[in-house]
C-alpha cells in the first residue's frame, strides 16, 4: 500500500526549481569570468606590443644619432607608424633632447630619447601605451669623424 501525504506534494519539483537556478548562476558567472579572463589576456598582448613599438622608437632615435652625422633634436618629436603584421594601429612618438661637451678636443653629444607608443584612444576599453627612455653618446673629432 503507498502512503500519500497531500501537504507534501509538490517538494521534490521546488527543490528541482531551486537547482536548477543555482547551476545557471553558477554556469553565468563561469561565462562571465572566462570573458574576463580572455580580455585580460588581449590587453596583456596589447601591452606587449606597445612595449616594442616603444623599444623601436628607442632603436630608431639611437641608430639616427649615431649614424647619421647632421642628425639633431631640434624641432617636434619624430612620429613613426608601423606597416608590420604585428604592430599595425600603434603610433610611436620618439622625443629628444642633446647636450654637447668638448672634451680633450673631441666633441660628445649626449642624446635622451623618450618614446612614447600608444594604440587606440584614450579612455575607451581598447587604448594601450608605454613609454620608454634611453640615452646614446656619440663622440666626433675635430674633423668629423666619429672617435
């Protein structure tokens, strides 16, 4: 004989109700946090790439000042764009500032490079920027050569 108990009918359908809540809050925030998880890595990649576009500026500015005797500081800073697969959409500003020092009859020029290499705009989910500073001597005779 099966015992019934009419105030208890229905249990087992609220508890099923209330799991299956809980599995789809669960399931929501799992989704959530993968999200999460997968913009931080691009903006982590992002960062990556602006660490070089500004590490390129540097080079530029360093192999300019030394190989290129007549190259100065003066005037705005030098913008670059790159064309390369990975550093597409990064802009790169290379700024400069040189001192010159005789020493021993030779000429030293000291130059301080900032570069400064941004993607996207400011303020908006997607911008990314580093900045990176160096400075390069170069010595030249009284002739013009380099010592």
């Amino acid at each position: 004989m099966l015992v019934t108990c009419p105030k208890c009918s229905g249990f087992s359908l609220v508890t099923a109700i209330f799991l299956l809540v809980v599995l789809a809050a669960l399931g929501a925030a799992m989704v959530r946090f993968s999200g999460a998880q997968q913009t931080t890595v691009a903006m982590d990649i992002q960062s990556a790439r602006a660490y070089q576009a500004a590490r390129a500026g540097i080079e530029w500015g360093a192999y300019q000042a030394l190989k290129t005797p007549a190259f100065s500081c003066a005037g705005a800073p030098f913008t670059l764009s790159f064309s390369g697969a990975n550093l597409v959409g990064f802009t790169t500003q290379v700024a400069c500032n040189s001192t010159s020092h005789s020493e021993g009859g030779n000429t030293i020029t000291l130059f301080e490079f900032s570069a400064n290499a941004h993607y996207g705009v400011a303020n908006t989910p997607d911008f990314v920027a580093r900045e990176v500073g160096a400075r390069v001597a170069r010595c030249t005779d009284p002739g013009g050569a380099v010592c």
